[in-house]
C-alpha cells in the first residue's frame, strides 16, 4: 500500500477502505509518512469530503492510535460529557455533581484551556492544592467511593489527532465536518466512557458560527458515536452571548456553585438540567425527561449536588471549605464598572470579543507557556433583551493590572450593542440530536 495512491484516490473523489485509513493513521502518527504527504491528502478530504463509514474509521483508527481507558472496575453505566467550547463555559462543575448525586459515576478526562479562558482543569485549581495529577487506581477509586473523578489527559490519548490536528492548523485544512467530528470523537472514545452527551454550541462565541453547521456538526458526532457501540446524544445550545454572566476562572467557579446553591443564572441551569437530563437517561438512572428533571433540581433543593462537589474537591488535595465559602478563592485586587452611555436595550454582545476580554485581564493562555491568572475576569450585569438606562451598570471588570484593564474596558465597551427596540429573542436550547 502507498500513500501515493491514497492521495490519487481521494483527490478523484474515492472511498477510502478502512485498511487504507488504519494504514494512513498509523504510518503518520509512527512517522513513516511525512507530512506533505498527509497535507495533500487532508485537502483532497477537505474538498471531497468523506462519507459515513470512512468517517468512523477515521476516528477510531485516531481512537486506537494510542492509549484506550479502561473503565470497566468502575460500578454502573459511565456518562461522559463533551462541550465544543466558548465563553464562561463552566458547565462540568455544576453539572457533573448534579450527575454524580443521582447516582450515574462521573470518570472525567480534561485538558486546560488555550485562548480567551482557561480549561476546567484550570478553573478547578482555583481551590487552593486541587489537583488532577492523580494515577489511574486513585482515579477509578474516587468514582466507585464519591462518584466524581477529572484527571489531566495523557499524552498518549489520540496521539494521532494531535499530530493531525497541528497539521490541519497550519494548511487551511480544520474547517470540514468530517475531520472536526473525527478529532472530537477520537478523543471521547478513547476516554472509556459507555455513553457521551455532546453539548454543541453556536453563535458569535462558538467554532460553530452558524446553527445550520452546529447541527450538521451534531449528526455527524452522534452517527460516529452510535456506530462505535456508544449511546451518543447531542444538545445544540446558544452561544451568542456568554454562558451565565461570569467570564473568568475563579469567577466562573464562585457562579457555578452559587447554581449548586440554587442561585444560578437562569440560562447556565437550564443548560445544566438539559445536559443532565440527557445524562441520567444514557445512564439508566431515570426512564422520561421529566423523571430525570426532577432528580436533578431534588439535588439543588437537598444540597446534595454541593456536598458531592465538596467531596470530590477534597478527594483530590482541594480546600473544601472554599465550596461553601466563596471567599477563599482566588480574588482580584481591584475592580471597574462599565456604564451604559445611554438608554435603550442590549440588543447584542459580540460573544468572542467578552472571552477576548477575559484573555488581555489575564483570564486565559496566548500560548500554552502562558500563565494564567485565575482571579481575573468579568461578571457582566446585563444580557441581551435586558432594559438599561444611562449609568447602568453592565459589566464589572475584575483586575491586577491597570493598563490591562483600561485596555479591557475599551475593548468590552464595543462589545455591547443598545439599540432603542429591544432585539428578537431565540431559543437558548436550539434542539436534541438523538
């Protein structure tokens, strides 16, 4: 077999057998092709596409190039969650002990972020000596006793996505359904979970500008999950303003437990119930929507979701203490308040613009040498469809370095959008992919 004719056969529009692709995957990630053979063949996919079954086995020749977690001495049915990303995305920390108390295990792999904040492992180091660096036998031990584990991911998780990915990233060839499907696949396959619930987001904030494309996006995800023996769900959610009202990890981390208290913002819980319900159901801990619903929300009246975040953060070195009072994470040395100029309604918020924001504060990493600054961020006070006078409040920015700030400022005030009417709403939760 050579590379030569894969390329030729992809270019003139062929299907690639599954032996070709393990062929390809394995001889690129070992280094035996190099890679201005794998650049034509990326374009000659981007451009002819891949049907369905290539597309699987695209993704789980990337899944088995590497490390595959066992997780089979953990109890019960293991519900993964995966989120595409964007603003004050802080989902899991609320979510995943919501989970955890209706009794479906939690056995969690996370990365730290790069761009506008940081990832959730880096939000949870916000609790003072958590860490993730933990072995596999404590991993599966903290599940089976509390019912929550997250660990760093490993370096030999996917190792050919990686290599894949980078190269994408530098020949203009990210942008086609197939390959982005694959990459996220790849990685939740090989994670060990027995059913993934994908929550795909669109808008400004989001990869998936578009919600024609995140919802092609979606399909595609589910149909690799199905064909992998998985139970795969996907949620398509908003994000054309940020998640909640908090950009910024130790900010992120106070508003997630302030939900676990009951005191969320209404769009981040939603998005939790939703998330959760799809979770227990994959999970066989509830057999309608409704029945999962009100598990969940019996977790936030009981307070049983928080001390299981609690419990989770002390099993991996954290204070638990700061769950119960805010106080003790992380916090800024001081603080300004962006004012509206003038009256009318937030008619919008360039979503990326607020993440950008929360980077320049120092909320998030330019390069992966990067040090992030887990007290920083921004706790906007007004959201689109909001009413708001001269003098309002609409955003507080939180700071330890003036120039930074100042800089912010300028940048969040373009940001916002007042108009005189007050903008057309859309639906928060866009739809299921089953």
């Amino acid at each position: 077999m050579r590379m030569y004719d894969l390329i030729l056969k992809k270019r003139n529009g062929g299907v690639l057998t599954e032996e070709e692709i393990d062929f390809m995957v394995k001889g690129y990630t070992e280094g035996n092709i190099p890679d201005y053979q794998m650049s034509a063949l990326m374009m000659a996919v981007y451009f002819k596409g891949m049907n369905e079954a290539e597309t699987l086995a695209l993704t789980m020749a990337m899944r088995d190039s590497g490390e595959v977690l066992d997780l089979s001495a953990i109890k019960g049915v293991k519900v993964d969650k995966h989120s595409t990303g964007g603003v004050g995305d802080k989902t899991s920390l609320t979510l995943t002990p919501m989970v955890a108390a209706c009794g479906i295990p939690v056995a969690k792999m996370s990365g730290r972020g790069l761009g506008h904040t940081g990832g959730t492992i880096d939000k949870l180091e916000s609790f003072a000596g958590f860490s993730t660096e933990i072995d596999t036998d404590t991993f599966v031990q903290n599940v089976n006793q509390i019912g929550i584990a997250i660990m760093g991911q490993t370096a030999n998780l996917a190792p050919a996505d990686k290599k894949l990915y980078a190269l994408r990233d530098v020949t203009a060839t990210v942008d086609n359904m197939s390959l982005i499907a694959s990459s996220i696949m790849s990685k939740k396959l090989a994670a060990g979970a027995d059913a993934i619930v994908l929550d795909v987001k669109t808008g400004s904030g989001a990869f998936m500008k578009k919600e024609s494309d995140a919802f092609l996006l979606a399909e595609e995800m589910v149909k690799i999950g199905k064909g992998a023996g998985k139970k795969c769900v996907a949620v398509v959610t908003d994000m054309d303003q940020p998640l909640g009202y908090a950009v910024g990890n130790a900010l992120e981390v106070k508003e997630a437990i302030d939900t676990l208290k009951g005191n969320g913002p209404a769009d981040f819980y939603e998005l939790c119930l939703t998330l959760g319900t799809q979770m227990l159901l994959a999970g066989g801990a509830a057999e309608t929507e409704t029945e999962a619903r009100e598990k969940l929300e019996q977790t936030i009246t009981d307070g049983s979701a928080l001390r299981k975040l609690a419990a989770f953060v002390e099993a991996q070195g954290g204070d638990a203490a700061a769950v119960y009072d805010t106080s003790l994470l992380p916090r800024a040395s001081f603080k300004k308040e962006l004012l509206a100029d003038k009256d009318g309604y937030i008619s919008g918020i360039t979503c990326d613009e607020v993440g950008i924001c929360s980077l320049i504060l120092g909320g998030g990493r330019e390069t992966k040498e990067s040090e992030i600054d887990l007290s920083v961020g921004i706790v906007l006070q007004k959201k689109k469809g909001d009413a708001v006078k001269t003098g309002d409040v609409l955003a507080v920015l939180y700071a330890n370095d003036e120039v930074k700030l100042e800089t912010a400022m300028d940048r969040l005030e373009k940001a916002y959008c007042i108009t005189e009417k007050p903008p057309m709403m859309t639906p928060f939760i866009k739809g299921i992919v089953r």
